[in-house]
C-alpha cells in the first residue's frame, strides 16, 4: 500500500462528496453576484479578526459582541450567503472528522481528540 496513492483515493473521494460538489454549487451560485460574494468574504475576515483577537487572550466587549452578532443575522438573511455558509459548514465538519481520524490512527491525540477509549483506529 502506497500511502500517496490512498491520499490521492481520499482526496478524489472528497471531492466526489455530495458535501463538496453542494459546497461548490454554492460559492458558485454566489459569486454569481459580486455585492453578495464580496459581502460574505468582508464576514469571513471579520470572524477571522475576532478569532485572532480572542486568540490572542483579548475579550470581547458587549458592544463588540452586539455588532458582530446584528452582522451575523444581516448576513444570514440573504439566501445565497446562508447556503454558501450552511454548505461550507457541512464539508467542514467531514473534513475535521478525516483529519479527526487521520491523527487518531497515527497516535497523534496528545489529548486534543477526546478520550483514549476513542482512539479505536
């Protein structure tokens, strides 16, 4: 067994995923519309920024908080931009489940994936 040639097999299986190909279908129905396109991109970077800023031990403060979440619901509401965010979520979750059992299966847990008993790979 290559490990290559499996890498290769699981990359073409994700790719023929109904998660993925529901993904692409969708940033491609957005980017159909630039204003909506560049407005979902504008939220990304902002959840990144927060991300960091969180990461870095900073808090959020109310009015902070208050801001992104009023964003959030406006953004939310447009149709294109929910389906883009809704399929982007499902793939995401298969992709981290993979990787989840990827790094099980090489003993790589170092306690991030849950506990011993899960590590059945």
């Amino acid at each position: 067994m290559n490990v290559y040639d499996e890498a290769n097999n699981l990359a073409k299986a994700l790719k023929e995923s109904i998660e993925y190909k529901n993904f692409l279908a969708a940033k491609e129905k957005l980017e159909q519309e630039p204003e909506k396109f560049e407005m979902a991109k504008d939220y990304m970077r902002r959840q990144m920024e927060i991300q960091s800023f969180q990461m870095l031990g900073n808090e959020l403060t109310e009015e902070q908080i208050s801001t992104y979440n009023a964003l959030a619901n406006t953004i939310m509401e447009i149709p294109e931009i929910a389906e883009f965010f809704q399929a982007q979520m499902y793939f995401s979750v298969i992709f981290q489940d993979i990787t989840d059992i990827m790094a099980k299966a090489v003993d790589l847990n170092l306690g991030l994936f849950g506990s011993e008993e899960d590590c059945d790979a």
